[in-house]
C-alpha cells in the first residue's frame, strides 16, 4: 500500500497527461507547418498525435476513477441518507470492477490479435499501442478494489 500512496504523490499520471497535451500541440503545429508552409508533410505525426490521443484518454481515465472525480448523478447522495448511498456506490464499484475484468481481458486479447499488425508511418505493432487499455484496467481494478474492501471494513479512503 506504501508503493501505492507513493505512486500518487508523484502523480506520474499527471506529469504524462500534461506533456501529451504539449505533444499534440507541437505535433499538431508541426504538421499543420509541413503541410500548408513546406507543401511536404509528415507522414508519422497523425500516428503519434492519435497514440498520445488513446494513451491520454486511458490515462485520463484512470486519474478521474482513483481520485474519485469522475462525473456522477449525486442526487443519490441528496436524496438517501449517506448510509444508503455510500452502500448505492459500493453496488456501482462492483460493477465496475466486473466491467473492467472483461475490459482487460479483452484488452489483452486484441493485443495479441493486433500483434503482428503494425502502423504505417511507424512501423511500430498496434499491441504496443493498445496495451494500455489492459494496462489501465488492472490499476483502475485494484483501485476500485481497495476502495470497496475500505468501505466494507470502514477504513479510510473508502466511501
């Protein structure tokens, strides 16, 4: 647990979604310039920008579920008392941890369909680039796992 409170402190998760939102800016601009200015543009800059484009959106994903800031209907938490709605989120954590088993199943198996398969510009295998899908769903699975078992022992850091 120490490993993963540490994790957040740096916020390496952060410092990534920052500097993809650079990249695509410079990558953008570089190849709106090489199109339009030099009339020869760059064949690998759209793979890139759509690469940090899926990574950030994963990334992002899971910064929002393990800081517990994703969009959500609070008028559960209005209308119930916090007994029951802190019970109503637990019901949805396990739902989502159901859907995230088969995500990063599922992510897994495309890789290896995707294996051999590679960008044209790149060259680089389109598992690679989609590996973070089962990636993200094994750490937003453990977070939604340590939230439920804080919030059924009534530890901190659960709902």
């Amino acid at each position: 647990m120490k490993i993963f409170q540490q994790l957040q402190k740096i916020q390496l998760d952060i410092l990534f979604l920052q500097f993809s939102v650079v990249a695509l800016i410079i990558l953008s601009a570089l190849q709106v310039f090489t199109r339009y200015v030099l009339n020869a543009p760059l064949s690998w800059t759209e793979e890139v920008s759509t690469m940090f484009l899926i990574w950030m959106t994963y990334v992002g994903t899971y910064t929002l579920l393990y800081r517990d800031q994703h969009a959500r209907v609070e008028i559960i938490d209005e209308f119930f008392g916090k007994r029951i709605s802190r019970w109503t989120h637990t019901f949805w954590d396990f739902a989502i941890g159901v859907f995230l088993v088969s995500l990063a199943i599922a992510g897994i198996q495309l890789m290896y369909i995707l294996y051999y398969d590679k960008t044209p510009a790149l060259q680089l295998s389109y598992s690679v680039v989609f590996s973070i899908i089962p990636i993200t769903a094994i750490l937003m699975l453990f977070t939604i796992t340590r939230r439920i078992y804080r919030t059924i022992f009534n530890l901190t850091g659960g709902r």
